[in-house]
C-alpha cells in the first residue's frame, strides 16, 4: 500500500481548506472525493508497532479508520488508506442505485465544530460499487458499510441482498440499522426485528464464504438509544454472535450547548465535536455489557489525539472518524496516531490493547452528558 507524502498532506491542508470552507458542504466533500483519487503516492512509513490492532480475525497496522459517509461509493478507497488510517469503511451502499434526499442536505455548525447531515443513502447500488472495488483492488482493509433502499418492500432482504453481492470485495460488513435519515430505519434496532435481521444477515454471510473465513460482521447503532434498548441490542448480538459493533452513528439530539442555533434547527443527524462526550458514554456503556465477547468501534467527535485516547479507555479497540478532518484537515490522521503513542508510553503500556476499556466502569458512572 502506498501513502501520500506529509508534505503533500501539509501543502494541501493549507492550499485547500480555506477554499473547502466557502464552497457548499456537498460541493466541498464532492471536490475532496475527487481530489484523492489523484493524489500522488510514495511508500509508507510504518506505524509504530504498539498501534497495531488484531480485531474481528483481521490485523490493523494502527486503529484509526475513516468511517462511512465520507467515500460512500468505495471511489477513493486506496487512496484513503494511502493518507495513514489504518482501514477505510465506504458507504452506506444501498442494492439499488438512489439519489437520497433533496439539497440542501448537508449543513457545517462552524462555531461547533460539527455537521448535520440528512443525505438519505444517495448511492450507486451495489453493483456499480462492486465493479468500482474490483477494478480498483485498494490494499488494505476495506469495509462496507450497508442499508436498505428507501422504498424497499423487505428491508431485511436489502441487507441480504448485499452480502451477496459484495462479498468477494468487502474486508468486512457493517450493517448500517442506526441512521437517522431513512424513515424506519432505526426501527430495526427494536429487539424482534434485530433478532430477524441479524440472523439472516449470518446465513447470508456464512453462504457468501463458502467455506473459507467468515467475512466479520459489524452492527452500527445509534448514540441516541435507551439503556435499556442498549441492553437488548447487546443481548442479540452476543447471542448472534456478532463480531463487533460501531458505537455510534450521528445523534438526533440537540445538546443545549450548540452555538449555531440557527443551523441547529436543521433536521439530520449530527456529528463532530458536541456528539464527543454522548458517544463516548454510549460507548462505555456497551463495552461493560458485552463482556468482551467482541471487540467496539468508537466513534463519533474523535478530533484530537487526547478524544482519541478517551475512546480507547472507555472501551474501543478500533477508532473511526470524518467530521474531523473537515475542521482540522488532513494532518489530523498521524497527529492522533503520533498522540497516541505518546500516550501509550506515558501510561506505561506495551500495546493499545492494554489500554482498552480501562475507563469505562468510570465513565459509566458520571452523569448523563446533556
């Protein structure tokens, strides 16, 4: 796998992002897609050896991953990996091709360091992503983040459908049920329907494989559930036997703290910096109760190598981010991987897995982020 040259990264930071910040947010992101697709390349320095990650079967040369959202057609896979993360997951992909919701539909909260987003799964189907992906064969670990049509008569089938399709290219699934801009979806989180979903998703996976290593198979839930809807998802997905769960998508809540009350208003989920401390809580409480029968994925206001951090100790052994970047740039990816460890030697710790989870009985325990 190649990476891009720091100094490029750093020449594009300051050449970019202040003609990023005055575009729409969609032409911004559009233009960013395209541009990594023709970033020049050169050899990759090697992460440091304690930042590698074994998770879900799969070895991670560090932990910080781009989460879905940002390539939501697997166009610039490669070159995601090439800025230093240690995986890229693309989508949300939908079976058939749609267009999403009506611009506008993407809004920055610039004095909250935050986007509301309501895109609604505007994809290219699953066939045009599989071609892409082939075509394209990204080295290194790429997952895809899946969902169901907008007006899809079985969404179940969707999700199964999917699997089918894009097995041959896909590192690993995660089963898209927690975003807050396909009415119903989120639904799918109540506890009959999950049980439903995830075992058909399973026999979809274990046909998909055909006899060779299971394809990982991820549930990413929204921040917004109730403990005790977090106690029966959790539940299922140990008793599914799920390999990993994404803590969490962007929030429907509006914490009082915002700034920009006028975007405020905006409907969508968001995401960024004030999604930190609910997320985090979110996540802290799903660690104590799956009891390490398989490994999270925090996400959700990861914009520094101290927030970083906190989400290792309140139980993620992976991290994901994308809001970030778009208010601290490109330099953002090997400045949390640098902080890192720097934090690992501070706390006397061989490896980042020895720092997972060690905060998370104490977080559990403060009061509810508002």
């Amino acid at each position: 796998m190649a990476s891009v040259p720091p100094a490029v990264i750093g020449f594009l930071d300051g050449l970019t992002r202040p003609i990023m910040r005055v575009l729409a947010p969609e032409t911004a992101h559009r233009l960013a897609v395209n541009g990594l697709r023709v970033l020049p390349m050169s050899r990759p320095a090697a992460d440091d050896p304690r930042l590698g990650v074994n998770a879900f079967g799969l070895t991670f040369p560090n932990p910080v991953g781009l989460a879905a959202g940002f390539d939501k057609n697997g166009e610039a896979a490669g070159a995601v990996l090439g800025l230093g993360f240690g995986f890229t997951e693309i989508g949300t992909v939908t079976p058939r091709p749609q267009g999403g919701n009506p611009r506008p539909r993407l809004f920055r909260l610039d004095a909250d360091e935050a986007v509301i987003n309501r895109l609604g799964f505007n994809s290219q189907g699953g066939e045009a992503v599989l071609k892409g992906l082939a075509a394209s064969l990204p080295r290194g670990i790429v997952g895809i983040n899946i969902g169901a049509n907008k007006e899809s008569p079985d969404r179940v089938a969707d999700y199964v459908a999917l699997i089918a399709t894009l097995a041959p290219v896909a590192s690993y699934f995660t089963v898209n049920i927690s975003s807050p801009n396909t009415p119903g979806l989120r639904d799918l989180q109540q506890a009959s329907a999950l049980d439903d979903l995830l075992a058909r998703v399973k026999e979809a996976r274990d046909r998909a494989s055909r006899g060779a290593k299971p394809i990982p198979l991820l549930v990413k839930i929204a921040p917004d559930l109730s403990l005790g809807d977090l106690d029966d998802v959790v539940g299922i997905a140990r008793a599914r036997r799920i390999d990993g769960m994404i803590v969490g998508n962007t929030t429907i809540m509006r914490p009082a703290s915002l700034r920009d009350s006028a975007r405020a208003l905006e409907q969508g989920g968001l995401s960024g910096r004030p999604l930190f401390r609910l997320a985090t809580r979110m996540l802290a409480e799903t660690y104590v109760r799956v009891e390490g029968q398989f490994p999270l994925v925090g996400a959700g206001g990861i914009d520094s190598g101290a927030a970083a951090f906190a989400k290792v100790k309140a139980g993620a052994t992976l991290l994901q981010l994308y809001t970030g970047l778009v208010f601290r740039g490109l330099k953002l990816v090997s400045a949390i991987k640098a902080d890192l460890v720097t934090f690992l030697r501070l706390g006397r710790y061989d490896s980042l897995a020895d720092a997972v989870g060690r905060d998370a009985a104490a977080v559990t325990a403060e009061p509810w982020p508002e």
